[in-house]
C-alpha cells in the first residue's frame, strides 16, 4: 500500500493519510497477533513520524487507535513503562465518549500494566475505579468480571504458586468465555489469554501469543 504513492493518481494528500493510517495500523496489529513484537518495534520511529507530519489532519479515532496499538506493542516487547505512557494518552483524553469500545478496554488493559509494573498498592484503586467505571456503563460481560476479580485478588496474593494458581484459573475461565462471540470481542484489543498463559508457564507474552495461536506464525 505504501509503495503506491509512487504511481500516477496515488500521490495526494488525502489519499496519502489513508494509506499511511490503514497500513500502519494494519501492520502494528498484525505483529501484535503475531506475538512478533519486536519487529512492531521497528516500525515506531516511522508512525511517529507519520503522526506528526499529519498533524491536525489526523483523525482522533485514528490517533486513539495508533496510541492504543502502540500501548500493546511496548507491552509485548515488556517496555512497560512506555506501554504505560501510550496508554494514559487514551486514559486522559477529553473524548472518551468517541470510541467507547477503545476506552472501556484500555481500562481494563491498565489493570495488566500497573500489575506488570508492581504496582500493587495503587492496583487496589484502580480497580475501584475501573468497577465503577464499567457499572455507570451499565457493561456487567462475565469477561470483564472475571479479569477484575482475579486481578485484585492477585494484587494481594504474595505467593508464587497462589499467583500462579490465580492466573490459571482466570486462564480456564476465560478460555471458556471466549466461546461466546460477544465475550470473545475482548481479544481484538488484547490478548488477555496469552497474558495468563505467560504467567502460567513463566514465558515471555509475545511467546504466549504465539502458543495461543501458532495457525497466525503459518505462511
């Protein structure tokens, strides 16, 4: 897509922002599915850069969905403070009311960061608030129910194996939800499960993503 604004009739401003949002997006998410985030990672300083030359022309959709793909790259290369960073741009956006889906989510994808980072004190908050958050949208789906439970649970867990053992069994619940197509709308925005089979097994994320779906590794 790309390489197109070399061709007659492909070389226009508007034309360009398209290509670059569509491709760019495109393939951060791909790498995420991949688990491949590392190469994600090359691909920063040219969407930045991308960013910036649009300017006011970029969309705010487009500029939630950019902040948000590369929250999720930068966790999955365990970068958890810029994972962090990316995603109070999201948190702290005057338009949440926008794209609502991308906001009830990252809500839930802060919960993993702080979790990564240890913060386990400030965890108990956040948690508070992500409950009442979700309860004022009236969204009550078992998935979101089951992460937030587990998660403040494992906040106050100071074993190992109790850490482990909570994180298998929020694997199995989830694993079961997902057979329901509007459960399974959670994993578009992060793969909560690979999250779970990482600390289940003591492996890297971006390995478990793989495990969880080794047909996207397939040529």
């Amino acid at each position: 897509m790309r390489s197109l604004s070399e061709l007659p009739g492909f070389g226009g401003i508007q034309i360009g922002m398209q290509v670059f949002n569509a491709s760019y997006l495109s393939e951060l998410r791909l790498f995420d599915r991949m688990g491949e985030h590392a190469k994600a990672l090359e691909l920063v300083d040219s969407v930045l850069v991308g960013m910036e030359d649009e300017g006011p022309r970029l969309h705010k959709e487009q500029e939630l969905e950019f902040w948000f793909a590369l929250s999720c790259l930068h966790f999955g290369a365990g970068e958890m403070n810029k994972a962090l960073f990316w995603l109070n741009k999201v948190l702290n956006d005057p338009e949440p009311t926008l794209r609502q889906d991308i906001f009830t989510y990252a809500r839930l994808f802060n919960l993993v960061v702080h979790y990564e980072l240890g913060n386990f004190d400030l965890l108990e908050y956040i948690v508070r608030s992500t409950h009442r958050f979700l309860s004022k949208r009236h969204r009550a789906d078992e998935m979101e129910t089951v992460l937030i439970d587990h998660i403040k649970r494992l906040a106050r867990a100071t074993q190992i194996n109790a850490k482990r053992d909570l994180f298998k069994t929020m694997h199995d619940r989830i694993s079961e939800l997902m057979k329901d197509p509007n459960e399974s709308l959670a994993l578009k925005y992060f793969d909560f499960m690979a999250w779970c089979r990482s600390k289940v097994e003591g492996i890297a994320f971006s390995e478990a993503v793989r495990q969880e779906h080794p047909a996207m590794g397939k040529d």
